[in-house]
C-alpha cells in the first residue's frame, strides 16, 4: 500500500522526506509528485544515474558498430578505386563521428524512458498532477501506516490518504 | 480549461491563460492564411510532380551549373535550423535564464527546418525514385553505397540532426503534453495522454528530464557544429573553384547561427503579434538576441573578407574567373545586395545603440535572412557558371519549376509552425513555472 | 593550359598485361572540323538537342570542340581542342559518387554505371573539365535517327549521367575478335569512334603501357601536355600543342 501526502512547499516536503527516510523508510520508496521540477538540496532524495556512462556506451557501440559496418562493406564488394584505398579511415571519420553521436543521443533518451520509468510496466499509482501542491507517496506496508502518518502530519502535510495496491 | 486555473495564483495562472489562450478555436485569418499557405505548398507539389513525370530538364540547371537553386535553398534551410537546437542548447547550457519563453520557439524552427531543408537533396535527384539505393542495407544489386561520397556523410549527418532535434523539443514537452491532457476533454486529452508516455510529475521523472536536456544540449551542440560542417564538405572537398576552401566549414556554420538567429527573430515578432505573447517575449529577449545576431555579423564579416581576401591575393587565375563574377561581373549586384544585407544593414541598425529598437531589429532580422540566401546563392552558382576551362562557362537561369519549389518551402515553413503552435503551447509552461517560482 | 606533364611511365597498371588505355590527340593537325562529334553521337547513341535545347546549355556531347580566340578581328586565330572525357587515373569524380556509378575499371578507364546513377550531379560538378553529360529529359531523335541506334550501347534514360567511354563497346570487341584469333590485341586494332573518324588523323588511341604504341610515342613528345594536369587529375588523354 501507498501512503500520500501533500505539502503545499518544497521546505515542508524536503523535511518530510528527510524524517520519513530517518524513520527507516528506504528512499526508493519515496517519490515526490510536482507540476513542475523541484529542486531539493543535495543528499535529500538524490536520484543515482547511469545516464551519462550509458550513453558513452552507446556512442562507443553504434559508432564502432557503424564503422565496422562500412569496412565490411567495402570489403564484401570491393571494387577497383583507381589507387584509392579501398577503405579510407579519414573519409569515412566523418560518418563515424555522426553515427557515434546518433548511438549518444539515443542512449540518452533510452536512459531517459528507462530511468524515468515512463517505460516500465509495474509502475506505482500515481496522483493526478496538481499545480497548487508537492505530492509526496511513500510505500509502505499496513503495519507501519499509522507511524508514517502521524510523521508525516508532523511534518507539515495538509493531507493524508491511503491508496491500496492497483493489484 | 478554467478548473485547474482558478486554484493557481499569480504567474502560474497568467501563464496558462496566455500560452493556452491561443490554442482554442479558429479564427478566421488562421483559417485564411493557412489556406493561402497551403495552396502555395500544394503549387509547389505540383511542380515538384511535373518535374518527377517530365524529367530534371523543366528545372533550370544546365551544363556546366548542374546544381541550382534547389541546393542553395538545401543549404539556406539547414542554416535556418541552426536557430532552435544551437541557440536553445548554448542558452541551456550556460544557463541563460532569460532563454526559457524562447526555446521551444527556437526548437520547433530547427525541426521545420530539416525537414524542409532536408527534402531538397531528394527534389534535386535525377532519379529521386532511388534515393534509397544511398542507404546501406543488404540488397539485391550486390552494391553499398560509397562512404567515401561527402553526399552518404550528408545524409547521415542530417538523419543525426534531425533525431537528435525532435527528441530535443519532445522531451521537454512531455510535461506540457500531462498538463494539456488534464486540462482537455475527449479525444483531446486521450491523444495529449497518448503523447505524454504516461507523465506523471514524479521527482524521478523529473530527474531524469532535467539530466537528459543537459547531455542532449552538449550533443546537439556538437551535431549542429557538424552538420554544417559537413554540407559544406559537399562543397569544399571538391576541386572546383572557390569551393575547395579550408575556410569552408567555420564559415557556413557561423553563417547558419546568423541567419538561424535571424530566423527566431522574426518568429518571435510574429508569435509576439499574432499570439499575444508580449507579456513573456519581452523587448529583453529581442535586444539579446539582436546582440548576438550583431556579433554573428562581425563573424560573418571576418569569414568573407578572409575568404575573398586570400582569392584575390592569390590571384590564382582558375579562382579569380569566380572571384572577378562575383564581385564586379555578372553577379556583383547580388553580391553587394548581400554585402548591405548582412553587414552594413545590421550593423548601422544594431551596432548605433539609439538606432537599436524592436522595428530595425526586425528590419535587420529581414535583411540577414536575404542576405544570407544571397550568400548561398554566391557559393552555389558563380563557381559552376565559372568552371576551370573557360571554354565550358555557361550562365544559369532558374525556371517557374525552381521558383515555385522555392516559394512553397516558405509558405510549407510558416503553414508547419502555424499547426505546431495551434497544437503545442509554444512556451515551455513548466520551465517558464520554475523559473517564476525561482524568483 | 599546364605545362607540367605526368610522365607516361607514371601511369598506373595493376598488371603487365592488362592495358591502360589513353589517347592522344595532335592539335597541329585538326581542323576543328567536328567530324569526332558526329561519329560519336552515332556510335554511342547519344540524344540530339533542340536548337532551343542547346542555346540554353542542354546540347550533350561526349566530345566537343573548344574554340579559343587569340588576336583581335581581323588578326585572329582560333585554336581548337577536341576535349573528352580525359578518364583520369585520379578521377575527381569517382570518390564523390554515393553509389559507386562511376568508377575506375581495370583498365584504367573512368567508367559510367547507367543504372546505378540516381542523378545527383555531384560528378559532373567535380569534374574540371565539364565532360561529363546529364540526360535532362528521356532521350529522343529526330525521324529517322532512331531507327539508326548502336545496338552495342545502352540508350540511357531521363535523370542519368554519362560521358565519353573510350567507346568500350569497341574496346570489347576488339579485346573478343583478338582472343577468337587467338592472338593479342595489335596497336591500332581498337579504334574509338572519334578517332577513326578523324580525317587529318590527328588523334591516337591505344594502351599507354606499350612504349611502342602509336599513342604511347605521340604522348612522349616534347608538345605533349596534359589538360588542367596541374591539378593532379593525371589525365590519360595528352595534348600535343600546336606548335606556331
């Protein structure tokens, strides 16, 4: 089950993540709903990323991958070029460049849909986006409801719900 | 649209009203001037039809000017494009906050752009039924394409291009896309929900956005700085007078940011009277934006003048033929029309401060941009008009079919942003919220 | 014109016995009579232009002859050069084609795939000496001329380039009736269209790599020059210049 609170300041919410977290509560079961980015300071519910590793992978793969294809291919039909080489590592340099940039900027957004969980099916129910409040939804289980809650209204939440498990 | 407003206070609620506001109904000058577009676009396709049925011969181009118009206005829309990606993502990166009623803007030109820009390889094509036989795949005549061809890097560079600008303006609009979903009804909502992956506002999501826009700004960056670069590889690495210049690449990407800033420029005039966006594309944006467009002028002057510098010293006779052309033979009108257009019209206008007000910005932003298609037009023509053997020189004429193309590339260019802007909110409302909530 | 001369030992071969063609052509003896334009448009099928067509630049010719005026009237004297394709060993067209439409075959000739061309024109750009040909439009002849099409060559279609082949449909021939006699192609045995129909026989055909060649002496000469050489192209057609 969820538990939802709602803070009318970022101040209130960053504190309530902070006693829910020093309360024992894993932060990856912590997420933050908003209508728009809130910056939190450093350390209060940071969000690790591979992101730019990933698309450094990317990059190397589809433009590596690329440019072995063009060898290949010069390879697989190699016609006569009149004393040109049948392969040119700085003719082709150019295309290396924009397929590695291509491989970089797809990784990116792939890291993107992945670590944002736009793509993933089990997702967590997710409040209506509102304008006027910062959503906070800590998972948690029936037990531990009651603690939470009182936490969180000593934190400064407006309100308090309970949401089941869609399953 | 009026539930969600009436809990809002201040600039948050402004905002919706006014960048939401022209997203409803249609006027009857909408209607009007899309039809006028539309019909010009649909010339255009005519005489596109004409020339795929009848032959390449109904265009202009002739021996020895076997490129004509059509790759000036290939590589005038690629500069064009240059606007949104290059000016959103240095903006972005630096951090400028005064960049955020602009981006999407600016963003939604470079998409356009490409487009248009990028279909013009394929009008010119003698066979443009087998433009596919330049892709790489496995195929039955036994034949790749040859990767040593600066037309196969062409194409790579601006397929990269124009991936990388439409995830470049649909991810930030991903969160627009929620809250136009929650704000309409019926169908509406269902293709906005559709078209926002399942937002939900979570700080992972956020998260996420915030450091993807960061990467994609420095690669956009890198890609844009490439891609002009290397259309003008298209003409640099050929033997040909006055294009196999090593000055060439710098030079036509500095020229694509001047006439890209140009370009946002005007769109930002006409966004600012047609949408009634004065209240957030503010005199600021227009005299910063004017500030670099005058810089971009003295880079642009410094290029030419280096390049035309070292021809006529050179005085190499082969380059002097295209030289003395362009500038006291046959094209030196429309060689000093462009010298006045991208040089002495801006800089009077922009560079004296008293001088310097939104109607000569916007006079200024017109001439850069006929300027700058003048300059492609210098590159393009005078160098195949005036080949290496004398006795092979030949003059260009562009024909109705060329001309035709031409206009319904800038009617298909505003008809393309009208939809846009009728569909998306053309500020980024969430970025222009922060920044509102940061101050 | 260039005074620098590749040397004809510098000409590459892959292979002592594979040929590389070349041609030479002695410019004190033609009369820029255009004979070498008509015998080509019949042997290679080549469209022939409107008058209207070919005031606008549309004429294609894979051989033309270039007129230059030296003097003023009435002191003038004109010199003629027979330009075609100049089937450079480093083309400057080959590396630009994306599809591989033209390149260089064994025997060193430039050649021209028809059907591989998409149309870019990037070719005909890149080539200093503008030889190359475009079809504007689907080919056609005047009555009755299409009833006399070489059936040996390929009639191109509309949005194709093309250009001077050292008539390879000859050289093939040649190559084959030498190979049924058992016996090596001969100097003199292959003859392009321009060449045979020459009246002052002022141009020579034949494989560069043979010193004894009637081509291989002419090129040798001291008038021997190549067209625009300085750029490196390295033409395999030599000019002999005039010698006044």
């Amino acid at each position: 089950m969820y538990l939802r609170a709602e803070f009318s300041d970022v101040e209130a919410a960053a504190a309530a993540v902070q006693t829910v977290s020093g309360a024992g509560v894993d932060k990856r079961d912590v997420e933050v709903f908003s209508a728009r980015p809130v910056v939190f300071e450093p350390g209060i519910l940071d969000r690790p990323s591979r992101m730019s590793l990933l698309a450094v992978f990317s990059a190397v793969v589809v433009g590596s991958g690329s440019t072995a294809l063009m060898f290949y291919t010069q390879l697989d039909y190699p016609l006569i070029t009149g004393g040109m080489p049948l392969n040119s590592g700085w003719a082709t340099g150019v295309i290396t460049f924009e397929l590695t940039m291509l491989g970089a900027i797809l990784g990116t957004v792939g890291v993107f849909l992945w670590e944002s969980g736009l793509l993933r099916k089990n997702r967590s129910p997710a409040p209506a986006i509102r304008d006027d409040v910062i959503t906070m939804q800590v998972r948690c289980d029936q037990e531990g409801a009651e603690r939470l809650v009182r936490l969180l209204t000593d934190s400064g939440a407006i309100t308090t719900t309970r949401v089941e498990d869609a399953s | 649209m009026t539930t969600l407003a009436t809990t809002l206070n201040g600039p948050h609620r402004r905002v919706r009203e006014d960048v939401l506001h022209p997203l409803e109904g249609l006027s009857f000058w909408y209607l009007a001037s899309a039809a006028f577009f539309s019909a010009l676009v649909v010339w255009a396709l005519f005489a596109w039809g004409c020339q795929i049925f009848l032959g390449i011969g109904v265009a202009g181009i002739r021996r020895p000017v076997f490129w004509g118009l059509y790759i000036v206005n290939f590589v005038f829309w690629i500069g064009i494009s240059h606007a949104g990606t290059l000016i959103s993502a240095i903006l972005r990166l630096t951090d400028a906050g005064w960049r955020k009623p602009v981006t999407r803007a600016a963003e939604a030109i470079t998409v356009f752009a490409l487009m248009i820009g990028g279909m013009f390889p394929l009008i010119h094509l003698g066979r443009v039924w087998l433009f596919y036989w330049l892709i790489p795949y496995p195929n039955d005549r036994l034949l790749w394409p040859n990767f040593r061809s600066p037309l196969v890097w062409d194409m790579t560079a601006i397929f990269t291009y124009i991936t990388g600008s439409v995830l470049y303006l649909y991810l930030p609009l991903i969160p627009d896309l929620a809250e136009m979903a929650s704000r309409s009804q019926g169908w509406k909502s269902r293709v906005y929900r559709l078209l926002s992956i399942g937002w939900t506002g979570s700080d992972r999501q956020w998260h996420s956005l915030e450091r993807a826009m960061k990467l994609m700004a420095a690669m956009i960056l890198a890609v844009a700085v490439s891609v002009h670069s290397v259309v003008s590889y298209d003409f640099s690495m050929s033997i040909a007078p006055m294009w196999h210049s090593t000055i060439f690449a710098p030079y036509f990407v500095a020229g694509a940011i001047f006439s890209g800033i140009a370009a946002l420029i005007l769109v930002m005039f006409a966004l600012r009277k047609f949408l009634n966006l004065g209240r957030y594309l503010r005199p600021v944006h227009f005299h910063n934006l004017s500030k670099l467009l005058l810089l971009m002028c003295l880079v642009w002057l410094y290029f030419s003048a280096s390049e035309h510098l070292t021809v006529w010293y050179g005085n190499e006779h082969i380059e002097m033929a295209v030289f003395n052309a362009r500038v006291h033979g046959e094209y030196a009108p429309y060689f000093w029309l462009m010298v006045a257009c991208n040089f002495l019209i801006p800089f009077i206008l922009l560079g004296i401060r008293r001088l310097r007000t939104l109607g000569t910005i916007a006079v200024s932003s017109v001439a850069v941009l006929i300027g700058m298609w003048l300059e492609r037009f210098l590159i393009v023509i005078p160098t195949l008009s005036y080949s290496a053997l004398p006795a092979a020189w030949g003059p260009y004429e562009a024909s109705w079919v060329e001309l035709s193309i031409t206009a319904g590339t800038f009617a298909a260019m505003a008809l393309f942003y009208m939809i846009f802007a009728k569909i998306f909110p053309i500020i980024a409302i969430w970025e222009y919220d922060e920044d509102v909530s940061a101050s | 014109m260039s005074e620098q001369l590749v040397p004809v030992s510098e000409i590459q071969s892959t292979d002592d016995n594979v040929p590389r063609w070349g041609m030479a052509i002695d410019l004190d003896r033609c009369t820029g009579c255009e004979a070498c334009v008509v015998a080509c448009h019949v042997e290679n099928n080549i469209p022939v232009a409107t008058e209207d067509e070919a005031a606008m630049g549309r004429s294609s010719h894979w051989i033309r002859i270039d007129r230059y005026y030296e003097g003023t009237f009435p002191d003038i004297k004109v010199k003629y050069r027979p330009v075609l394709c100049q089937q450079c060993d480093d083309a400057p067209c080959e590396p630009v084609c994306p599809v591989y439409a033209t390149y260089q075959n064994a025997e060193g000739l430039n050649v021209q795939v028809y059907n591989r061309c998409v149309g870019t024109r990037y070719c005909a750009n890149n080539c200093p000496y503008q030889v190359r040909v475009f079809n504007w439009f689907d080919p056609e002849w005047p009555e009755p001329l299409e009833l006399q099409l070489n059936p040996d060559v390929s009639v191109r279609p509309g949005g194709v380039m093309e250009k001077c082949t050292f008539c390879v449909q000859r050289i093939q021939r040649g190559k084959l009736d030498a190979q049924a006699e058992d016996r090596k192609v001969g100097d003199g045995d292959i003859q392009p269209a321009c060449v045979q129909g020459c009246p002052a026989e002022a141009m020579a055909f034949g494989d560069l790599t043979d010193p004894e060649s009637k081509v291989s002496q002419w090129a040798g000469v001291g008038r021997s020059t190549q067209l625009l050489g300085e750029l490196g192209t390295k033409p395999k057609v030599f000019y002999l210049e005039k010698s006044d």
